[in-house]
C-alpha cells in the first residue's frame, strides 16, 4: 500500500517491524508523501499489539539525504506557517522504541530522523551531516536542540555552521551512534537486537522509553523525581510481578504487556 516505503515484520517471532524508506533514484529523500506514508506506518505499528519495535533504514547508499530541495524550494513563508504540511515528529513521539540503521549519507533532514530514533546502529559507511547553511536555511526538524544535547555544543556547532560530516567511526566516538558495523551486516545486527527489545513487556519498555526522553527536559531533580513516578508504577503491572517471580524462579518470564 505504500509507494515510498517498504514494510514487513521481522523476527524468529515477527515483532519487529522493519521500515525501509525507498526513494532509491533520490537517495531517499524526504518528499511530503514519504513523510506521509512513514506517519501512517508508525501509527499502524503503535496499533499491532504483536510489534515490540521498530527499525528504520534506507537503502546501502543512503539512509535519506534530507529534505526532497526541489519540492521545499517551492514552499513559501506564508504558506509553511499557514500551511500543517506532514510532520515526522511522529517518529520522536512513537511510544515502543525504534532503532535507526544507517547506511550511506544521512544528511539535514535524514540526520534529523535518525535523532528522533532511541537507538542509532550504523554501517561502516555512514556519514552525518547538516548541510542546511549552504542553501541558505537551518535546519528546521530539530537539530540545533538535539545534535548539542547528544554530541555537545562545541562539535554541534562545527557540523551545522560548517556543514562538515562525521563518518560512522566519528559519530560512534561523538555518540551519536551505539554501534558500527559492516554495511552488509547492518540490518540484520539492528534487526537482532530489535528483537531482544521487542521480548520483554511493551509496556515496561514503553515507560523506560519516556522517562529517558522526559529527563532530557528536566533538570536532574526533576528527572529523577519523574523516574521514580514511573517506578512505582512498575509495581502495579503484572509484568513486574511476572518479571520478578521469574527471576527468583529461576525461569524465562512470560510477559503479557500489562
């Protein structure tokens, strides 16, 4: 059903749910309709009770090389403010977690949407960048915040003033991704621990997932305040009771994401 996008479930048990965005002859660039399409299919996901995870990938040239110039180039002032055109803030805003896997150039806006990602596996050769101040703009879906908050001010300000790019082994080094590995492995190592996440409860992980990504905007206090709300609330699940009854049993848990 989708024309900018490949999806299907992977998985010894098919609870993970693989996105690839397929605009090969644009390098995945990301048009109104791909953005579109990639909302839907994470609306679809938060909706399959089956699905634990998410991983989202390009093709082995490209992760995206950001925004879709041509069709941008044409938007006006008036009409982006007056205008709700699609929005891949959903992907910072999807509840069960989702890994990025990045092959190639993930560059403005295709840097920009594997930041939104919880965790980010890259291939050997990935490169990131934001390039935006060469065509006269910034960029515009959360990089000048997210960038300085995972890498720093000092190297945040370098990529987005100069437009310079970090390879794979950089951005690991920077941390801005978890793990590098060769591009022909990549999905598959992604894929693995997608899997692992998606085994335990999704709703314990749904609540691990927000209580990191709160804490970004609180101070320490204030974060571990939250934390520890969240916690508490642990102790009402049947998973927590499964989870430690397992543990002390010494058996594999059986979850039911309640």
């Amino acid at each position: 059903q989708y024309k900018n996008l490949r999806v299907e479930k992977r998985g010894e048990k098919e609870n993970v749910l693989l996105i690839q965005l397929n605009r090969p002859r644009a390098f995945n660039a990301l048009s109104d309709a791909l953005i579109s399409e990639l909302s839907c299919a994470l609306q679809d996901a938060e909706a399959d009770k089956d699905v634990g995870a998410v991983v989202l990938t390009g093709s082995d040239r490209a992760f995206s090389v950001g925004a879709d110039i041509a069709e941008m180039s044409k938007k006006t002032y008036q009409l982006l403010v007056e205008t709700e055109f699609p929005n891949f803030e959903v992907v910072a805003k999807t509840r069960k977690p989702i890994m990025a896997a990045v092959n190639g150039y993930a560059l403005g806006g295709g840097c920009e949407l594997a930041l939104m990602c919880d965790i980010i596996y890259a291939g050997d050769n990935a490169q990131f960048g934001q390039p935006e101040v060469a065509i006269g703009t910034i960029p515009g879906a959360g990089a000048t915040q997210r960038l300085a908050r995972v890498i720093g001010k000092s190297k945040a300000m370098e990529m987005i003033l100069t437009g310079n790019r970090l390879s794979a082994q950089e951005a690991e080094r920077a941390g801005l991704v978890s793990k590098v590995f060769p591009s022909n492995e990549l999905v598959e190592k992604t894929v693995k621990t997608a899997e692992k996440i998606a085994g335990f409860s999704k709703t314990i992980a749904a609540l691990c997932k927000e209580s990191v990504n709160t804490g970004y905007d609180l101070s320490l206090a204030e974060g571990t305040h939250f934390e520890k709300r969240l916690f508490h609330a642990t102790f009402s699940t049947r998973d927590r009771k499964e989870g430690m009854a397992a543990f002390v049993e010494k058996r594999s848990p059986s979850f039911k994401d309640c």
